[in-house]
C-alpha cells in the first residue's frame, strides 16, 4: 500500500477546491490525473469475470447484488423487471420475476438481501413492498412499506441470518424502517436532514455479522452505522473527492474484518474503511484505483469475492480481494 506524498496531498486539494467549477465529466478526469499524481494508497483486486446475461436475458440496468451462502448470484435486472441469478462462475441459473403488480412480480425493483437459509428479499421499489422467495425462485411472501399511513418506495433491504430482522431504506420518507418477519413494523429512525442520524435519500443498506446497520447516506456524502435499535455508532465519509471521502455513496458492503467498502457512483471507484471509520484505501492496484461506471449496490461473498453492480455498463463485475 501506497502513502500520499506531501506532494500528493496538495494536488488532491487543488482538484478538491476546483470541484465546485467543475462538471461531473471534468471531475473524473480530475481524478484520474491525480491518482497518477499523488500516489493515491491502493490495496489489489484480481477481475475474475463480468456477468451481463445473453442475448434477451441480458441485464440492463442492474442496481444490486446478492450472494447466497452457497455461492449463488442474485442481480436485481432493474430494467427488466425482474432478478436473475448465476452460479458461483457466472452461468445462468434461473430468473425471477416480471414486469407487473400482482404475486412475484415486481416494477422498478432497485435493492436485494439474501438471508442464511438462501432466501432472497427484493426492495420491490415501484410496487412500494418488499418480495421474498426462495432460493428457487419461489414466491415465498411478500410485505407492504408503509409508514404512518404513507406508501414508501423501498430503495433496499438487508436481514440478518435468520431472516427474522428486516431492514429498509425508504426513499420519501429518508428513514430506516425495521421488520419483523414476516413484515410487521417494529422500529424506524432517521428523517430528512443532514445532522448525524438523519438521512438524505438513504440507498444501500448492510448487515455486520454483529448485526449493526450500515446505510449508504446517498446525498449526505457519508455512510452510517446503527445498531439494530438505531443508535447511531458511526459516520464514515464526508463530502470531496479527497481521499476518505465521498461524492455520491451508492453501495455499502462489510466483510469478514468488519472493513467498510463504499462504492461511489460519481467517482467510479470504492474506497475502503476500517471498523472505526478510518480510511484505508482505494480498491486498485499500484496506486491506480480500480474503474467502476456507475457503481451501485456491492457484496462480498464468504469466498472473499467483491461484486460490484455498474448500472451503465449493464453488467455485474467479479473481483477477488487480496489480504
């Protein structure tokens, strides 16, 4: 791993006071000259393969990423409609789901979780309800996300092991809302805000394997860890393009160490934090971070895999992270 030069740090600073001037086109540049620059500390990732379907069971628009204890992959195809799951090597297994309203249905549908016992739970976002089934792709159940009487687009949905606790993130109303299989409303924190426990458009949502609760705080530029009661815990991140910071958090993923990795859509790259909010580094290797288009939702299997749903690019990517 790289250390930032004295050097360095004054490049990432002049790129990070000309952000305000800049589109999004030049900020990426802006990014990519001083990457070279400054040395930006990188840890190695291996591309092992790009999952992107065939034919007319090609993604389009895929938001998020699911990876069952078996190894199983799960893509909310959100163009489609629809999820589609691949094996442990990327070939097609089966897909769940169309375009509709009625029982395993699903519009618009943005986030996806997957329990222990290999069920997977789909933030059926334009039908304001949550979807469950089984590893088989068997509707299971399914839950409404209503909060004092409003009808809530779900962006995402986490649970535990058991499937017995049930987290999700609400678009309009910018809150955090926890369920109690099979659907019934036990707790909610957060609101419209930039003060620590508040939320602007929360998307991603993530389970520790201590159960606490991590959200991506989309226009907030953070990451927020709660416990599963909501006591805020910890913020991650802040607004810039310096190191250790954000400009448009999509994807939140914790993995074995409890490191936090961050996907971030505008920038194209995921950093990665420790257990207390440090800064870490950017996926890439010899000082040059890793390119993502349009990062979304991410997950890490227990094979020590990153999968990284780049929504432009219709396609799923598959990296091995190294120790």
């Amino acid at each position: 791993m790289q250390k930032i030069s004295g050097f360095g740090m004054r490049v990432w600073h002049a790129a990070f006071r000309r952000c305000s001037q800049l589109g999004i086109t030049t900020l990426l540049i802006v990014w990519a000259a001083t990457s070279s620059a400054a040395g930006i500390p990188t840890a190695g990732v291996r591309h092992l393969f790009d999952i992107t379907g065939q034919g007319a069971g090609g993604l389009s628009l895929p938001t998020d990423v699911a990876v069952s204890s078996d190894g199983r992959i799960f893509i909310v195809d959100g163009g489609n409609h629809r999820v589609v799951a691949f094996d442990h090597n990327g070939k097609y297994l089966l897909t769940i789901g169309r375009k509709g309203s009625g029982e395993g249905q699903m519009k618009d549908p943005v986030g996806i979780g997957a329990d222990g016992k290999g069920r997977i739970y789909v933030a059926d976002t334009g039908n304001h309800r949550i979807q469950v089934f089984a590893s088989d792709g068997r509707f299971q159940y399914a839950f409404p996300v209503v909060e004092s009487g409003l009808a809530i687009r779900p962006i995402d949905v986490a649970t535990d092991v058991t499937g017995t606790k049930i987290f999700v993130s609400g678009n309009n109303n910018h809150k955090i809302m926890a369920f109690a299989a099979p659907g019934r409303l036990v707790g909610k924190w957060g609101g419209n805000g930039e003060s620590g426990g508040l939320f602007r458009y929360p998307a991603s949502v993530a389970l520790s394997s201590e159960g606490d609760v991590y959200i991506a705080d989309a226009l907030n530029s953070r990451v927020q860890g709660f416990d599963e009661l909501g006591a805020l815990l910890i913020q991650v991140g802040a607004w810039g393009v310096l190191p250790g910071q954000l400009f448009r958090p999509k994807g939140v993923a914790i993995d074995s160490k409890q490191n936090i990795y961050i996907s971030d859509s505008y920038m194209d790259v995921v950093q990665v934090y420790d257990s207390e909010g440090r800064f870490l580094h950017v996926l890439g290797q010899d000082g040059k971070p890793q390119r993502f288009v349009s990062a979304g939702g991410i997950a890490i299997g227990s094979d020590n895999r990153l999968y990284t749903a780049e929504i432009l690019r219709n396609k799923v990517s598959v990296y091995s992270l190294n120790d």
